[in-house]
C-alpha cells in the first residue's frame, strides 16, 4: 500500500494545477525559513493570545521593511541552494 500511494503521489506531481499550487507554497517556504532562522519565531517572547499575536504583527511588519530595504537598495534574492547529491546529478 505504501508504494501504491508513493506512486500516485509521483503521478499527481505531473499535473500542471499541482505545479502551479507548489509554486505558491515554495513562495511561502522561504518566507517561514527567514522568520524562524533570523528572526526567532520558533519561540515566542511572551505569554498570552494577545501579546503573541502582536509579536507575529511586529515581527511580520519588520520581516516586510527588511525586503523592502532589500528591493530598494537593489540586492539581489539568493539562489536555491543544490544539494552535493544534486550537484553531482547534473554532472
């Protein structure tokens, strides 16, 4: 049964609705990796609802500047990274 599923998971990933919806989602994947590893997200400063909430406000609204800095000084966005493995597939 495993293998049945990896298989038609491998042949869902061909259709070109799933390439356009996984497009979005790694979009958001880099977004999510700079908040957690540069901004510390994956713990939050405070206790209750509230002021969580608006640590994720200000945290999101400063994840925000930090591009628009970016954009306006004109640097560049950094390359996806490949992997020693997929380095030497394409060798």
């Amino acid at each position: 049964p495993e293998y049945g599923a990896l298989k038609r998971t491998r042949e869902r990933e061909e259709i070109s609705d799933y390439k356009r919806l996984y497009r979005r989602r790694a979009g958001i994947e880099g977004t999510i990796s700079q908040l957690t590893n540069q901004m510390g997200m994956r713990r939050t400063r405070y206790r209750g609802m509230a002021k969580v909430y608006s640590q994720h406000l200000l945290t999101a609204a400063g994840s925000h500047l930090n591009r628009a800095t970016d954009w306006l000084m004109g640097k560049q966005r950094a390359k996806t990274r490949v992997s020693a493995f997929a380095k030497l597939a394409y060798a």
